[in-house]
C-alpha cells in the first residue's frame, strides 16, 4: 500500500516552501497538500470552533482551507483523506522556527496536530534571507521524510531547522534541545491605546541547542513532545 503523505504549512498554499515539497517528495507517496489560503504564521496552535470553514480544491489532492494550520491538519486527517496519512510535513517555512517560537509558530502547530492523533510529523524551516537554498532545505525534508516514514528516528514530532547554505556549506546534522531567548522592548505603543507587538529577539547561546547549531552551520532537529507536563514538579507535589 502506498504512503499518504500530507503537506501544509502556515504561509499559504501558494508559497514557495510547499511548492518545493510538492516537487521533491512526489516520489516518496501519495501527497495531499492542505494548507491555509491566506499567509497565517504565528497563529500558534489556534483553531476555528463553531464556525464553518471554506475549503477550495486548488488542484489534484491540493486544498486551500480558509483556517489556520492547525484546522488544516485537522480537516485533513478527518474530512478530506481516504485514511490516517502516514506522515505529516508542513513547511518550508522562509524563517527559522527555534526555541520558544515552537510555541507560536503555525508551523509547528500543523505538523503537531498530527502527532496529536498518533501521526509521525515533521515541521522543517529555512533561514529568511534574500535567496534561500530550497535545494538544501529539500534534500533534509526528504533524508529525514524516508528516516521517519521507515521510524529510523523513534518519536513522534520533530521540528528541523536548516541554515540557507549550499548543500556542500552544510557541516552536517546536530540532534538538539530547544534554545531559548527574550525579546527587548516586546510591546512598543504607537498611540493612546494602540500597541505594536515585535521587539528585538535576544538569543541565549548554549551548546546543544537549535540555535547554536544552525549558528554553526549545522542542521538542526529537535524532537518534540506533546505533552506539557512538568513531571519533576508533579512528582514533587505527590
């Protein structure tokens, strides 16, 4: 039986990363793309309750949903494919996802509503500059696309960060921990009762992170867990 694999992603249907996607990993399954018809990024894990959502077929098993990433998976898994896909890619994101951005990345979130119903998924970004490697970021999202299809990697979630280098500038593959960072000046106000949310990131650079390793010229790729719950506080309270 052949492979299902669903592709999406949260800066719209028509954006390079997925266009990439569809081309290089034709050959791995059957692709369904299902992904926002408008830019949604840093809509985080939000989905749509108790109102109806538009869903336009862009082309053969290509679907532009009038939602968010996370409805997407959703919509995917549970009104538009004939089974449970057997993976679940969203990306390219054109931006890293690192650290706490995990949290509101819609990235993140598509890939992760799959693995919240026992999907093997994949979220994968590339570097913002002028002229991203989309050849480098594809190679990656196939090499570990087939490692996770065959469960070569265990897990469930992964989140993969690839530096924009030509593939031979690449220093290889680092398995790490999710960085962190703050932001200066998070809140600026552009009137009486109107603010503006952005603010300068400031990293935290520690070694075995996602952040020193794509500083370095490495792929990086963090597995992620779904559940939230602090066991070390949760022992301690028993």
């Amino acid at each position: 039986m052949s492979k299902i694999i669903l592709l999406s992603n949260d800066d719209g249907v028509e954006a390079p990363g997925i266009k990439v996607l569809m081309e290089g990993l034709a050959d791995l399954g059957i692709l369904y793309v299902v992904a926002p018809s408008d830019q949604m990024s840093g809509s985080s894990h939000s989905i749509t309750l108790g109102r109806e959502i538009e869903v336009v077929e862009r082309g053969e098993r290509v679907y532009a949903v009038k939602g968010t990433p996370a409805d997407c998976t959703l919509i995917a898994l549970f009104g538009l494919l004939p089974r449970k896909p057997d993976l679940v890619v969203s990306g390219i994101n054109l931006g890293y996802n690192l650290g706490e951005d995990v949290f509101y990345s819609g990235t993140v979130a598509a890939a992760r509503e799959g693995a919240l119903y026992g999907v093997r998924a994949m979220s994968i970004s590339i570097e913002d500059v002028e002229n991203p490697h989309w050849e480098t970021a594809l190679h990656y999202a196939r090499l570990f696309s087939e490692k996770i299809l065959r469960d070569e990697l265990g897990g469930r979630l992964f989140n993969v960060n690839v530096p924009s280098r030509r593939l031979g500038d690449i220093r290889g593959v680092k398995f790490t921990k999710l960085g962190t960072r703050s932001y200066r000046d998070p809140v600026e106000r552009v009137g009486p009762r109107r603010f503006r949310i952005g603010g300068e990131p400031m990293w935290k650079w520690e070694e075995g992170t996602d952040l020193e390793a794509v500083g370095r010229s490495f792929v990086s790729v963090t597995p992620l867990k779904v559940d939230l719950t602090d066991y070390e506080v949760l022992h301690g309270l028993e």
